[in-house]
C-alpha cells in the first residue's frame, strides 16, 4: 500500500515536470525576462528590489549544458513550482493524512492559469512561492507537531533570505508571529537568535553592494553606498509603488477593501473556477475542526497574501489592463497556493465520507476520479500558456535589430522592448554595433545608455549622440525608436516619423531620404514574415505578446503599402492608435494590395484577430473593457 | 540518507532526461523547416529556423553541428545585412548556448572576422568613410566584436556553489547543531563550513 503510494506520488510529479518542462518557453519571453536573463548571466543586478538571490539561482543553472541562457532561466521556475507542489502535498498530508487529497490540491493548483504561466517562463514568483511554503510547512509542524526551537531559527533563516528575492515573502512574517504567540513561553528566549539567523539570511543582500555598482556585470539601477542600497532594496524609485509607500496604503482608503474583494473573487475564479469554493470553505471548517491554531495561522496567511496584498496593488474600482495582466497573474500566487491547500483539505471531507461507504467502488474508484478531474484544464493550459510556442519576443527583436543600419542608435521605450533587447545585446551579443539606449518617458528624449556600454567602445562609433549632435546621426536613417512620434511628441518639431521594421525611424524634418529607407526596408520582409508568422503560431495568452503582435502588424502592412502594385485588387486605410503610457498617437496610412503583397494582407488580418487584446482572460474586468461598453 | 541521494539522483537524471526530450523535438521541428525553406531558396528565412535548431542545444546533436555547416554556407551566399546578419546570427546563436564552456570556438574565431570586416565595409560605405581610413574603422569593430561581457566563468561557479555551500552550513547548525543537548561537533563543522563559505561567496562576487 505504502510502494503504491509512493508510485502514484512519483509518477504524478514526473507528470507535473513533464508539462512544465514541455510547455516551458524555450526562448527569452516577455516583460522582464530579458533582464533578468542578462543580470543572472553577469551577476549582474535587475530592477528594484534587485533580486540577488533568484539572480544566483539562475546562475547555477546556467552552469548545465542544454538549451540557451533564456531557457535554462525558466527552468529555475520549474523547479521551483515542483518544488511548491511538493510542499502542497506534504501540507495536505500533515493536515488530512490522505494522499487523494494532497494530490487533487496539487494537481488544481498546477493546472491553474496563473501558477502553471508563473511555472513556464524566466520570473521570480516561484521562488518566492516555495521559500513562503517552506515557512508555512515550518509553522504546521510546530503547531501540529509541538514547538522546536530549531525550526523557529529555521523560519527566522528563510524570512531573512526571502528578503533577498521579493518582498512578499516577508508577509510571512505576520502569520508567523501567530506561531510565536502560540507558544509565547517557549518562543520568546529564542526570538532573539531567530532574529539573529534572520540577518544571516537577509547577508545575501551583500551581493547588491559587491556586484551593483556598475563596473561588474549588468547593472539596471546602481548600488554604491547605503543610501542606493536602500532605495533599490525598498523599490524608492517606483514612488508610490515602493515598498514603504504599499505597506502604508492598507491603512488608507479603507472602502477599497469591498474592491480588493471583489478582485480577489475574479482572480481565484479565473483560476480555480466557481466548483472550488465550496471545497474551501469545506476545507476551512475542517481545518478548524482538527486544530484552530492551524486555522488561525493558514487563515492570517491566506488573509495577508489574497485581502492585504490586494488593498496594497489591486483595490480600485477600475483597473487597467497592464495591471491586471502585472498584477492578477503574478502576485497572488501564494493565495493560490494556500486556497488550494483549503481545497485539499475540503476534498478530505468529502473522501472520508466516501471511505466510510460499504461499497468498495465508492472507496476505490471514485478519489481517484474526483482527484484526476482537475486534469481536464490541462486542454485549456495547453492553449492559454503554451510557452513552447511563443518565439514572438525573440523574433520580433531580432527583427527589429537585424533591420538596423551598422552603428546606428536604437531607442528602447518599456520594459518588452528594452529587456528583450538587452538580452539580445549583451547576453546573445546579437549586433553589437548598435548603441541602444532606453527611455524612461515616452515624452522626454533623455535617455540611459544601459545597452550602450562599455560607452568608450561606442563612443567612436555614435560620437554625434555623445557630443549631442542627433540630427547628423539621424540624417542617415541612424536613429530608431520604439516611440511612434505623433505631431504632439516634442521631439516631432525636429523629427518626422518614418516607419521602419516594427519600429520608427527618427528623420530630420528637413531630410528626404525616403527613397533609400523604402527600398531598404523591402529587403528585410523575409524577417518580418518569421516574426508574423510567430505571432500566428503561439498558444499563449500572454498580454504582452499579443500587445506586441498587435502594435507590430501596423507596421507590417506598411511594409506592404512599399510594395509597387501593377494592379490594385483592393485599397484599405489603416488606422491604429498607439499608447506609450499616457502618450497616444495614431499611425493613419493607404495600403494598395495586388498580387505582389496579397500574402501581407492575409497575415495582417490574421495577426490581428489572432492577437486581439479582448482575447485575454482578464480583459473583460479591465478598465479599457469598461471603457469599450461604455463608448 | 542514502535513499535521498536515490531520490535526488533519480529525479535528476529524470529532469534531464526530459529536458533533451523537448529540446530534440525543437531541434527536429525547427530543422525540418529550416530544410524545407532552404530547399525552396528562402535562405533568410532558412537561416533564422537553424538558429532555433542550435538555439535547442543538446551537446553532441548531430542536428546542432549539421545546422551549423549549412548556416556557415547560406550565410557566404548572402549579400549585404543579410549575410551580416546570417553571420552574427549564428555567432549569437553560439553564445547563447555557451555554458561554462564555450562550443564551437574554432567557428566562432573565423566569424569573428567576418563580422568585423562586413560591418566595417557597410559602415564605411553607408557614411562615405574614406579608404584610407579603413585601418581605424576596422579597429572599432573590433573593439566592439571582441569585448567580452561576461564575467569568469571560474569565480562565478565559485560564487554559487559557496552559496549553496553557506546556506547548508546555517541549515546544519539549526537542525543537526542546536539540538538539545547542543551538539558541538556539529556546531563548530557548521560555523566553520559558513565562514569558509561565506568567505569564498565574497571572494566570488567580488572577483567574478
């Protein structure tokens, strides 16, 4: 019985890396991957809060000889998500000893949307996710096991590590204290040497000061004293967004509490569908029916990492669609974890009254069933988050760069292109005679030169950006940006907008080298054709993929509005409006489609419904939805 | 202790094993369609497919070496950005796949030179360098092809093994150290195995 055991739970986790391995991204992905496959690879340091520790850990797997930098990222995720799943199961088993049980809570939380997406691309989440089960699993055994003071130093260990990875690990804090309290006796001599391990743990953020300053690996935000420690460490650059300035938020606006519910709801809905939620609460009453300490401290977490974290990012009445996709998808990750314990628990209810059945079918068959029945949304998975297929981040910006002249400057706007470019740059060493620089605003043409450095190896080579002199670089057609300039851009007084390969080009008012642009541009179809293609074959529904196909197949029907017709079958007026932030122009031009550029127009229709933002599954929530009924 | 190292073995081996399972089927995949856009003479198309072939790299694959070869090959037939960018393309291709090792070095030397002296030429030719000034053209290139942006492979393995290493020694102390009676042998192996690795992490990151 107990070898059965055993097998089931080895083959249903070999399952569970199969498919995560399987549907993994093979290439860079969207949104920050890039950077942080850069700043692992140089040890170097990524965005605020800096991320030392998953950095590390992408670094070891950098060391096995299979697939590419981007790829050996993501498996980082995977391992840590099976590692996750692992915790779960054991979790199920302290709390219900049912191994039917422990498995459906696994297998429902591995299938869910936002798990399985977190699981399958280069991003942090699951780390986090397993050092906050480890404390969890560490705080059961103590109150189901009796206190240890071994594993209170332990907790105080991971609580300090997890400081250096992301900030929503310390909410383990809260719950934790509860542990303390419920030992208060015992656990107070020792709080001062868990406190202790709790700086042993938090000396991995020495790292940020040994590799940040800049002159040794890729360096997003420089830490050279204390004080730039502190800001990156506390995310001070994202003002409101910072650490501090969230933590303060709980306590203000208290009403937005009904919206961080509401949310809340959307999100495990999203996840585990409406058939879960008796299941929890099935599963709350029986945890509290085996041990209210337990309840006390699964319920603080699941309440510190779903209502107050959703007060602290997700509590408005309207939500845009870029936070939904940053916000939904990613932080509430350990509320999934521990509503999936619930159900787990919940399941157990329903089985031992199964188990007391006289029928032998009943006892034997029919856990099985309900604990595989999670299995279905695999289907769903396999066309939502087939990482897999999507080689649209890496296309799209060897596209972009294969298009560009030798030695000119590429200006990046937002964190799709600019990551993906550093990736590709500095990490792939793709053309490296491009200086590219980044912008922070798409207003303001004051720019970093991130992926421009060492700056005296491309000083040479762009002397007219380092002296100043823009307009005689973009003379040549030398300058590109992301920033499709409308009349309203400041820098539209100097520039007109050209369209390039999925990019603009930067040309003095005054210039007229259109002809020699055009014909250059022709050339570069073939790379086009491949990037548009990608876009028709992924199975995800990452947001930021079908942002970039969307925007992309403009440009790609302007390449085909290049193409000298014999004889017009069809003429179309091609309008699209383009948001930068709080930046919005709109690219308007005719498009004359014959024999020659027939097949553009067939991708760029199919492209477009392909990629249509509605399509995503947090769309109708959004603001922009609310916006749309509206108009 | 001995049936975790089992366990840890076996899950090892089974986590490679299917990463090479997927890798080869991108491999295959990729090089079919690599094949099939050469075959019909679409060479940058047929260029970008092979770099995902070698982009899937599984060292050894006889796929990975076969799209090499004829990468090299369609890249000498193009002209112009294209046969820059066949050449960086595989270049990057290379890098990107470099673990503590570097593959394909010989390829990438010979490259190496291509790439410098075509992005010179288009450089000199897009912005009316004189002859004269080749030497000096080249030269920044060169400077740019050569630069090498990662950091040592040796201090960096150092560096997350110390890590690792530091981070076990914590865990041996807590658990198998401050038992009750507190166990001193254990105590001073764990304080001992942090400060050396702790120390060697520093040296790590700071050499790295």
């Amino acid at each position: 019985m107990q070898n059965n055991s055993k097998i089931t739970g080895l083959v249903t986790f070999a399952f569970f890396l199969f498919c995560y391995i399987y549907f993994s991204s093979p290439v860079v992905n969207t949104g920050d991957a890039g950077e942080f496959i850069v700043s692992s690879y140089t040890l170097g340091l990524a965005h605020p809060s800096g991320y030392p520790l998953y950095l590390q850990m992408g670094k070891i797997l950098q060391m096995i000889p299979f697939g590419n930098m981007a790829f050996r990222l993501v498996l980082v995720s995977v391992i840590f998500s099976i590692l996750s799943l692992y915790i779960l199961f054991n979790l199920v088993m302290l709390l219900a000893e049912d191994r039917w049980s422990a498995l459906f809570s696994c297998i429902l939380l591995f299938v869910s949307y936002s798990f399985w997406g977190q699981s399958v691309i280069a991003k942090f989440y699951t780390l986090n996710m397993f050092i906050i089960s480890l404390i969890l699993l560490i705080g059961i055994i103590i109150i189901i096991k009796g206190f240890d003071k071994r594993l209170v130093y332990l907790s105080g260990f991971l609580i300090g590590v997890s400081s250096s990875n992301h900030h929503l690990g310390l909410g383990m804090v809260i719950p934790f204290l509860f542990v303390l309290i419920f030992n208060f006796k015992k656990s107070l001599k020792h709080i001062p040497l868990m406190i202790v391990f709790g700086i042993l743990g938090f000396l991995v953020n020495i790292y940020m000061f040994l590799r940040g300053n800049g002159t040794k690996g890729f360096v997003m935000t420089v830490v050279y004293d204390l004080n730039s420690f502190l800001s990156v460490f506390l995310r001070k650059n994202y003002a409101e967004g910072s650490s501090t300035a969230l933590t303060g938020s709980i306590f203000t606006n208290i009403s937005n509490f009904y919206y961080a519910v509401k949310n809340i709801g959307i999100i495990l809905d999203e996840n585990f569908s409406f058939y879960t939620f008796p299941l929890a609460i099935f599963g709350l009453i029986y945890i509290f029916q085996k041990s209210k300490k337990t309840f006390i401290f699964l319920v603080m977490s699941f309440f510190v990492y779903s209502l107050i974290l959703a007060k602290m990012t997700f509590a408005a009445e309207v939500i845009n669609i870029n936070t939904w996709y940053l916000g939904a998808h990613q932080y509430f990750i350990p509320m999934l974890f521990i509503y999936a314990l619930f159900c787990g628990a919940g399941m157990f209810m329903i089985l031992n009254f199964l188990y007391r059945s006289k029928f032998n079918i009943l006892k034997r068959a029919v856990p099985v069933l309900l604990c595989l029945f999670p299995l279905v949304g695999i289907m769903e998975r396999m066309t939502d988050q087939n990482f897999n297929s999507n080689f649209v981040p890496y296309s799209m910006t060897k596209s972009i760069l294969s298009s560009q002249p030798v030695g000119s400057l590429y200006v990046t706007f937002g964190d799709n292109h600019t990551f993906q470019t550093w990736y590709l740059k500095v990490a792939g060493r793709y053309r490296e005679d491009i200086c590219s620089v980044d912008s922070l605003n798409p207003q303001i043409a004051s720019w970093n030169l991130r992926a421009c450095r060492p700056s005296f190896l491309y000083k040479p080579l762009v002397s007219e950006l380092f002296n100043g002199d823009l307009l005689e670089i973009a003379k040549k057609g030398r300058v590109q940006g992301v920033i499709f300039l409308g009349d309203n851009h400041p820098m539209s007084k100097v520039f007109r907008n050209e369209y390039g390969l999925f990019v603009s080009i930067y040309l003095p008012r005054n210039t007229k080298s259109d002809v020699i642009i055009k014909k250059n541009l022709i050339s570069f179809k073939p790379y086009a054709d491949i990037t548009m293609n990608d876009c028709l074959l992924h199975l995800t529904d990452d947001y930021f993929t079908m942002l970039l196909c969307n925007v992309s197949s403009t440009y790609y029907a302007h390449l085909g509005s290049l193409f000298q017709v014999k004889q017009s079958l069809a003429e179309t007026l091609i309008t699209k409006k383009i948001t930068h932030e709080d930046y919005t122009t709109e690219m308007k031009f005719k498009v004359n489609w014959g024999v020659e550029n027939e097949d553009m127009l067939l991708k760029y229709h199919a492209v477009n419904k392909k990629n249509d933002i509605k399509i995503f599954r947090y769309f109708p929530y959004s603001k922009e939805a609310k916006h749309e009924t509206s108009d | 202790m001995k049936r975790v190292i089992r366990y840890i073995i076996l899950s090892i081996v089974v986590f490679l094993l299917f990463i090479i399972f997927k890798l080869y089927l991108i491999e295959r995949d990729f090089f079919e369609k690599a094949s099939e856009y050469e075959k019909n003479k679409h060479s940058v198309e047929a260029f970008l497919m092979y770099e995902r072939v070698i982009l899937a790299y599984i060292p050894g694959s006889p796929l990975i070496s076969e799209s090499l070869d004829r990468m090299e090959k369609i890249c000498g037939d193009l002209k112009d950005y294209d046969r820059i960018n066949c050449f960086d393309s595989m270049r990057s291709a290379i890098y990107q796949v470099r673990f503590f090792y570097l593959p394909y070095k010989d390829r990438l030397s010979r490259i190496d030179e291509e790439i410098i002296r075509l992005k010179t030429n288009q450089y000199m030719k897009e912005n009316s360098i004189p002859v004269q000034n080749y030497n000096e053209t080249e030269k920044i290139f060169r400077n740019i092809t050569e630069y090498n942006p990662y950091p040592s492979d040796f201090w960096s393995f150092l560096t997350v093994v110390s890590l690792f290493g530091w981070f076990a020694s914590v865990t041996l102390i807590v658990l198998r150290g401050l038992t009750e009676p507190v166990n001193k042998r254990v105590l001073v192996i764990g304080v001992m195995g942090f400060f050396i690795f702790f120390t060697l992490w520093i040296s790590g990151l700071y050499m790295a």
